[in-house]
C-alpha cells in the first residue's frame, strides 16, 4: 500500500509541477505567495530562524502566509517581528505510534511475539496517515487554498503532510533540513519529491546525502542572527536586578529547551567545579520544557541539590528576553550529548561578544575554531568543560579576545542579509524549474 501512495505522489507531483510552474511566474513581477510551516515542538531555535525569514523577506517579490503549530510561536512572531503577516495556528495531533496505549501493547508484543511488532508499528503509520496526517494535511490545503499559495516553504525538514500538500496543489515543495532524518523506504522514496532541500549545516547535508538525496538538490544555508536584537551593547540591568547580580558576580549559564540530550546534567556537573573554584560564581539553566511534562526540570533541580550548589545555580524557566540574559552572562556554554545540527544560541552569544563552550561534535565544528573564536570540549566531558569556564571567568582578557574574534565571525558568516539572498535565491531557481 506505501508503494502505491508514493506511486501515485510521483506522478501527480511530475504533471502538476510542470503545468503549474509554467503558469505561476508567467508574471514574474508579481509577488509570490509563500506558505511557510512551523511545526517544531515549542518555540525553538527553528521558530527564531523562521521568524528571521520571514520578517525580512522581500515584499515585492514575495508574500508570506505562515502556518504555526503553536500559540506561543505566533504570539512571539506577532509582538517581537512583523504583525502584518497573515499568520494561523494549525495544530497536528500527536503520532498515534507513541499514544501511552500504543507503547503498552508495542512493549507485550516485543516481550511476547516479536516477530508480529513490525506489522503492529506498520498498523499504526497506516492509522496514522489516515487519522493524523490526512486530517492535518486538509487545513493546510484549506488554508493554502484560501490564500492562493504558489511554494511551500517547510521549516522542519522532511513532512509527510507538507509533501501531500505541494503534491494536491501542484506547487514546489522546499524543505529546509534542520537535522537528521530517518533511513527508511517511505523516506527515502518520498524525499524525492521535496524540490529542494536547505540544510543547516555541513552535518546535515551529510545525512540528506546519505538517504540519497542528491547532491544538486541541497544547499547548506546557515541560520542567521539578528545583530539588532542580539547587540554587545544592550543593557541588562533589569535581569542583573531580577536575579540580584552583582558587577563583580561571575555568571554563566546554558540557553536552550530543557531536553535530555541538551546535557544539562554535563551543565551541573561542570557547574559544581566551577562553583567550588570561582568564589561567588553562580550557573544559570535558561529555558523551559517543551511539552508541559516538569519531570526532566525536576530531575535537574534535584540533581543541583545533590551536588551541593542549588543555592548558586538559577533555573529562570521560559524568557522572552534571552538577549537581556546573554548580556549578564560572562560564558555561555553548549553542552549537547547528542550531535547539534547546528546550534543556534551559540552564534547568538558570539554576535554579543560572549565567549562559548560548546561540545566537539555536529554542528559547532563547523561554527568554532577552538580557540579563536570559542572553546570546543570532548562531548559529555564535564571536567573539561569546568577548566575551560574556569579558565575564561579567571582570564578577563582571553575572555574579550575570544568574544572580539566570535562577534566578528558571526558578523561575516551569519548575517541576515546574505541568509536572505541564498534562500531567495532557491525561491527563484525552483519556482523558475531551474
């Protein structure tokens, strides 16, 4: 049955995209009406760089209708960027593979029949396609239809919806790959159809290459930072007075979404070194859960009383003002136990002069030289990770060369305006055919 959905993909993807591209830049100085989708599980760092996108998109070639998957992005998108923009929120119901029922009978059948587990996982795509995908796939088109949309722009990488989508519509499909993607034939047949792919990062690519994508089809285009909201000069005295820190008072502190493999744990670990070291220093765990569920902030909160300094680190849950907060930092750390594809927050820092620690895999090979422009530690490696903090609240001066050389190669590499001609560029070529 997979095969003949794909089947019948390919074939209306090959005829409509033919006749449709032919029609739609018959005008090329009319504006195109994009159809960006956000449906990343909170607000991320895939939320940000789509914000960035869209924001500064050029309004006379190009006009952006933008699908959320959340309140907090559009909320977040609508005060902080562009209100203008025609934005929505249109939820997708959470796979039926990983619903507490699935998981229980998944679990007694591996224990009991494990040769029937591959046709019950198999059951549930197929429950899946019908009662999570198609559903979520006939408002984007009732949405893309109302708004005479001519190229979706996915911002999550490889969609099974967004692709039935571009197909029914007969419009280019452009994905822009964030991370890895599973290895499997619905993949790698349905990847495909996707236009062209936007990876973030070296490492991504890799992966996309690996599932066969070819090599034409895919650009590395790295996510950009807004210099004018993460600026060196910002003044952070309202959060230096929200959490009663001192001028003289060392801080650093890891910014992300509270997920396991972000190594928070690493974090404290390393934390308890510092702590001990550096008289007065205090950690800072900045960002919430994304799902509601506290248990993994919980775990970490216990875990910083067990180590003895829950009295020396902060968890500041969700802010809106993570700028104010890099500023009253002296190190930012990424501490990832699981390969980055990119890493976002850690451009963010070095475009505010601060020095990061990040871990020696993924995507902050391709950001840091070790260094020069940042330090870059043995993935999960917290004494490591302590000397080098250490080592930069000690030594005021490697600290500010460190942070001269990070704002400078963000400034070269991570701009908006050169993000915005690249993606554009693929706008152009793939709506042309070329």
């Amino acid at each position: 049955m997979v095969r003949d959905v794909v089947r019948i993909l390919a074939s209306r993807v090959s005829w409509k995209k033919t006749t449709s591209l032919q029609t739609k830049v018959e005008n090329p100085k009319e504006p195109q009406c994009i159809l960006f989708i956000e449906n990343s599980i909170g607000l991320s760092g895939s939320t940000i760089s789509l914000c960035n996108l869209v924001a500064h998109l050029n309004r006379e070639l190009y006009i952006p209708y933008v699908v959320f998957s959340r309140n907090e992005q559009q909320e977040y998108f609508l005060n902080y960027f562009d209100p203008s923009v025609s934005t929505t929120v249109i939820q997708c119901r959470e796979s039926l593979k990983f619903s507490r029922l699935s998981q229980r009978i998944l679990s007694f059948i591996d224990n009991r029949f494990p040769l029937l587990k591959r046709s019950f996982f198999s059951l549930l795509s197929l429950f899946d396609v019908l009662f999570v995908i198609f559903p979520y796939t006939f408002r984007l088109y009732a949405f893309a239809r109302e708004k005479n949309i001519t190229l979706v722009h996915h911002n999550n990488g490889f969609d099974i919806a967004a692709i039935i989508l571009a197909a029914v519509l007969g419009i280019p499909l452009i994905a822009y790959q964030r991370g890895n993607e599973w290895d499997s034939f619905l993949v790698r047949r349905l990847s495909k159809l996707v236009c062209s792919y936007i990876a973030n990062s070296e490492v991504t690519k890799e992966n996309l290459l690996s599932i066969g994508i070819p090599d034409d089809k895919i650009a590395v285009i790295y996510p950009p930072v807004d210099f004018t909201k993460f600026d060196y000069c910002i003044d952070s005295s309202a959060q230096r007075k929200e959490f009663n820190i001192r001028d003289d008072e060392p801080c650093f502190g890891i910014v992300g979404t509270l997920l396991e493999w972000k190594g928070h744990r690493v974090f404290l670990r390393a934390a308890k070194t510092v702590i001990h070291s550096v008289p007065g220093a205090r950690a800072f765990i900045i960002g919430s859960v994304p799902d509601g569920n506290d248990t993994y902030r919980q775990e970490l909160i216990n875990l910083a009383r067990d180590l003895g300094i829950a009295d020396r680190v902060v968890f500041t849950g969700f802010r809106s003002d993570i700028p104010g907060l890099v500023q009253a930092m002296n190190v930012i750390v990424h501490t990832s136990i699981t390969p980055e594809p990119f890493g976002r927050v850690i451009i963010e820092a070095m475009a505010m002069k601060k020095p990061v620690i990040a871990s020696l895999a993924g995507g902050p090979i391709e950001i840091i030289r070790d260094q020069y422009n940042g330090f870059l530690v043995p993935v999960g490696d917290a004494e490591q990770l302590a000397g080098r903090i250490i080592q930069l609240l000690q030594d005021r001066a490697l600290a500010e060369r460190i942070g001269y050389n990070a704002y400078h190669n963000a400034k070269e590499r991570f701009s908006i305006p050169s993000h915005m001609q690249m993606v554009q560029d693929i706008y152009t070529r793939v709506q042309r055919g070329t």
